[in-house]
C-alpha cells in the first residue's frame, strides 16, 4: 500500500513540476507559410539596423512608446508619420516591442509593407472593433485589432 501511495505521490509532483509556457511566435520548422496569426508579417535582417516607418492614417491621434527601443516615445497626429531606428538585434533579450495606442480607447489594426532596405512601412488604422457592441455587428470582438509591432531575434516581424 505504502508503494502505490508513494508511486501516486511521485506521478503527481512529476505532472505538477510542468509548466506551460507562452510562445509568442511559432514559425513553421520546414520554413514553409501556414496561415495563422502567428505568421509574421514581414522579416528583416536582425544584423543591421531597420526603420520602422509609422504612418497614422486612423483618424485619431496614436501614442507610441517602447521600453527597449531608446527614443521611441511620442505622439503621431492624424495623417503624421514617424520612423523608428531599431538598432540590430542579436538575442531575444534585445527584441524591439513598440506599443501603439490611443487613449480614448480608439482600437487600432496595422498594415505592413516591407518598403525594402531593411525598412518596414506600418499603417495604422481604425479597426472594425470600435469598443464593444453586439454579435455579428462591427464592432464584434471576433474582429481584429493590434496594441504592438513585435521584432524578434531572427528578424521577424509580428503584431500583437
């Protein structure tokens, strides 16, 4: 009996000694696209320095801030455009993670298009989610919106 209590006992420290991790991005590992909304969005060269070039076309004033990137805080007008200079990025402890938001709570979708030249071109716009409402209307929460342009260490480009 003393056996099987301590077989149960030692099972259930095993199981609960695991922990689950947050995977923020999951690229294919035969480098082959599935969609899914941990694709990125673009990628870049992580050895070299990019611009990140933020284009408000969202018809509200957007704040901009990062703890990692140095300079990267301010505010974009309506119809105003920034860019950002991520220095390189050699590890995940030097990721470039750039929060964009309104604080009216206007909620905000973002666009990219690789300009070339290790720059990425990010427009932001209103997102079909307004601030809550019904199923099935506009303002779904199935719709979808985006706080932060993510860059990690391989050089790829995400939106969370």
């Amino acid at each position: 009996m003393k056996l099987k209590t301590l077989a149960f006992t030692t099972a259930i420290a095993a199981i609960a000694g695991i922990t689950p991790l947050t995977v923020y991005s999951q690229p294919s590992p035969t480098g082959n696209y599935r969609p899914g909304y941990w694709q990125p969005t673009a990628t870049i060269d992580n050895t070299r320095f990019m611009q990140l070039q933020l284009v408000n076309d969202s018809g509200v004033a957007v704040e901009y801030d990062s703890t990692n990137v140095s300079a990267a805080r301010g505010v974009i007008p309506v119809g105003g455009a920034i860019t950002i200079s991520v220095p390189p990025i050699t590890s995940a402890d030097r990721i470039a993670n750039v929060n964009i938001y309104n604080t009216q709570g206007a909620l905000l979708a973002f666009d990219y298009r690789d300009v070339g030249n290790n720059v990425v071109a990010v427009r932001i716009r209103r997102s079909d989610l307004a601030s809550g409402g019904s199923p099935g209307s506009s303002t779904d929460i199935s719709a979808k919106y985006d706080n932060a342009v993510y860059v990690d260490e391989k050089g790829r480009v995400y939106s969370f």
